[in-house]
C-alpha cells in the first residue's frame, strides 16, 4: 500500500486529529503517503438550531461514512462521542485511541468559578446533557443554547452574551486556547458522554491492511471503557444529542468505575447509578447497567425529556 486517504471534517479541531493520525501512521509506515480529504459535515451546516431538534443520527459522521464508502477514502478519523452506537454495513471502528482529559470546562471572562456565578447568570452550552447537570446543581441558572465553532463560542463570550460557557476541555487544549480566558475551572463533578475525549478510527470492512494499520492506534484499556459507554447508550437508546452523561474509567487497583445519569434537560428529575466492578465483571456492564435504569423508568424518563428538549424553540403546530 503506497497511499492512505484519510475522510476528516474540515473544522479546526477535527483536522488537528486528522493530522495527529497522519502523523502517527507516517511514523510507524514511513514507506506510505496519507493524504486527508476534508467534507463539512451536515452537523457543521446547521448552525441555526440546536442539533437535538433536526432529528436522525450521525451529524457529524455520515457524509466521512459515504466518502468510505464510495471508495474515496480508507479510513475516517472521528471525535468518539459523536459516533452513533449503529455502523453502517460495509464500515467498522477498527480502532479507538488512548483516552486524553474527560473533563467539561468552565469558562468566564467574569467570574471566577461555576459557583460564584451570580443568581440568573446565562451560561451557554447546546448540550442537553450538559444542561440537565448544570439545572440540576444550579436551577437558577439561565441556561442558553451556544452553537458554533470553537472560535465562535469563544468569540460570544468574550463579547459578553454569555456570563460563561462550558466547554469540553481537550479541544481547547489540543487547539491551545485555554490561555485566552481569564477564568478556567474543571467541573469535576459534571459526567462527560460517551467516548468523551478519544479517536474512533472506522475503516472499510474486509481492507485488512487499513485494519492492521488502524489497530496500531488502538488503546485497549480506552476500547474497553468506551465500548461499555456504547453499550449502555444503546440499550436506552439515545441518540448523541439526548441527555444522558455516561462514563466508564478503569481505576488504579484495576477496578471498573462506571457512573449513568438521564433525566430531564432543565435537570428537574434525573436517574443517577454508578457500579464498581472487578475487571472480571466489566464485560456487558454497560448493558446490565441499562437495564437497571430501564427498570427505574429510563425509557418513560427520555421520551419526556424529548418533548421538553428545547421546547421553547420548536415551532408551533397549526
């Protein structure tokens, strides 16, 4: 193989990832040329409203997945938490790459901290899970929808249309904007989605040299994680946009930490679990996990949180 095309989304952050993996694969097959095919995505067109309300999967993924497989490209590299829990036949993630900083972000050109924002502060975030944890600490809180770019949020906030933001930390990092903002705080305490912070690597089915190259990327310990994550996403059946926040993280003694909440967007009612588990235990947690919540009422719980999603901003029927 003296070519390798990889399909990446034309935006800032999606073409440092691009790029890291060129890298890498260069690196370890100097011997192969990587060229990058960049595609805006639909998820990258709509930017008028809040994603949860266009309905469908893949936003962010399907039109690298067409490129794949018209043949136009060998692989795809994509921001794991946007990857729905269905691949399309014919595609496959081959490989899921070591899992950076989870954390959600806290910035502020005004205030110090999340918890010295003032009574009726406006914080910014199109996340419904983001939204249902922040209302729920903190249900004074006027919580905005924030669409855009990285740089555009940033530029939002720095115009004073938003008292804060949330971000998730590791583009802001990989991007090196973190030293813009005056205020940074880790929100510990909010859990990220799925694949928060790790590569999926998809690749054609049945190119076993693309598979072979792509594994090499592969982090076990974060497949692991990751694929509970989906696992359990799946068993609810939500969507990328829903709000649920789902992470599993392998401890120092080697136990399993896996910790679910779903609930309503303003953060008014939520199913919260978390389990410890021995390695041994880890397989199909994500799922056994589910249908605990299942059982607790989940499903009943996320059709209403569907209806109440951004309900002010649906146009009304006639």
């Amino acid at each position: 193989m003296k070519k390798l095309t990889i399909a990446t989304r034309a935006s800032q952050l999606a073409l440092w990832q691009a790029y890291h993996i060129k890298a890498r694969i260069e690196k370890a097959h100097p011997e192969i040329s990587v060229e990058l095919e960049e595609i805006t995505s639909r998820g990258d067109k709509i930017l008028d409203r809040p994603l949860a309300l266009v309905g469908g999967k893949g936003h962010f993924t399907k039109e690298l997945e067409d490129e794949m497989l018209a043949g136009r490209a060998d692989l795809a590299v994509h921001s794991l938490k946007d990857v729905p829990t269905f691949i399309p036949e014919g595609l496959e993630l081959a490989a899921i790459t070591e899992r950076q900083d989870q954390s959600d972000v806290f910035l502020s050109h005004q205030f110090s901290s999340f918890e010295a924002l003032p009574e009726g502060a406006v914080v910014g975030t199109t996340s419904l899970r983001r939204r249902m944890q922040l209302l729920q600490r903190r249900p004074d809180l006027q919580v905005k929808d924030l669409r855009g770019n990285v740089n555009t949020r940033l530029r939002k906030l720095a115009e004073g249309q938003y008292d804060a933001i949330i971000l998730a930390y590791i583009g802001l990092a990989r991007l090196d904007l973190l030293r813009e903002i005056p205020h940074v705080q880790k929100l510990e305490w909010m859990i990220p989605p799925m694949g928060q912070a790790a590569l999926g690597i998809e690749i054609v089915t049945g190119n076993e040299t693309v598979r072979q190259i792509a594994m090499e990327l592969d982090d076990p310990v974060t497949h692991l994680c990751t694929d509970i994550e989906r696992e359990f996403v799946s068993a609810v059946g939500a969507g990328c946009s829903a709000p649920v926040a789902v992470n599993a993280r392998r401890l120092i003694d080697g136990e399993l930490d896996l910790r679910a909440m779903l609930g309503y967007p303003d953060g008014s009612k939520v199913l919260y679990e978390e389990l410890l588990l021995p390695p041994e235990e880890a397989e199909g947690s994500g799922g056994r996990l589910a249908q605990k919540m299942i059982d607790d009422g989940a499903l009943e719980l996320l059709a209403e949180a569907e209806k109440l999603a951004f309900k002010d901003e649906r146009p009304e029927r006639l």
